[in-house]
C-alpha cells in the first residue's frame, strides 16, 4: 500500500511452520484470538478502504469498524503513522 517491491512468492513452507508452531506457543489464544483476528482484519480493511478511495471511503467503514479504528489510531503510533502515509501517497484518490 505504501509502495515498494511486490513479492510475487511467500515465504518458505519450513519457516512458515516454524512461525505458526511459535505462533502457537506465544501468542493470542481463545477470546484473545478472535480479538486479534477480528480487529487485525477490519484495520487491514480500513487501510485498503483509504488506500482505493482516499477519504471519501471512509463514508463506507460501518460505525462499529469506526469505534475500533479510531481507538487504534488515538494509541496506537505505528498504525496511525501507516495510515497517515498512505492517506498522503500522490496516487491517492
């Protein structure tokens, strides 16, 4: 979304069991998971919402997706910062 090379191939399988077996391990589980999982897809959604039709898409985030996105970019630097940038990019409509 902000530029840069595509990557045409993911990663490697062995790394990417290694990365879910440590997944596993570490991360979210239960109620947290589905929390995580739910509001990592609607921030990715938000940013490719803002990507394709720049402010005039956000008319189109439902008003429970605004709630959570608005918490994220008041606490959260790096996304607001990602959001930022992709919201200045010249191509942005």
């Amino acid at each position: 979304m902000v530029g840069g090379e595509l990557k045409t191939e993911g990663m490697p399988r062995f790394v990417g069991n290694i990365v879910a077996s440590v997944m596993r391990a570490v991360g979210p589980k239960g109620v947290n998971f589905a929390r995580y999982s739910l509001d990592y897809h609607l921030l990715r959604n938000y940013l490719h919402v803002i990507d394709e039709w720049g402010e005039g898409g956000k008319s189109m985030v439902p008003e429970y997706a605004t709630t959570i996105v608005k918490k994220y970019l008041e606490t959260d630097t790096s996304f607001r910062e990602l959001a930022e940038r992709i919201q200045s990019k010249p191509d942005s409509c």
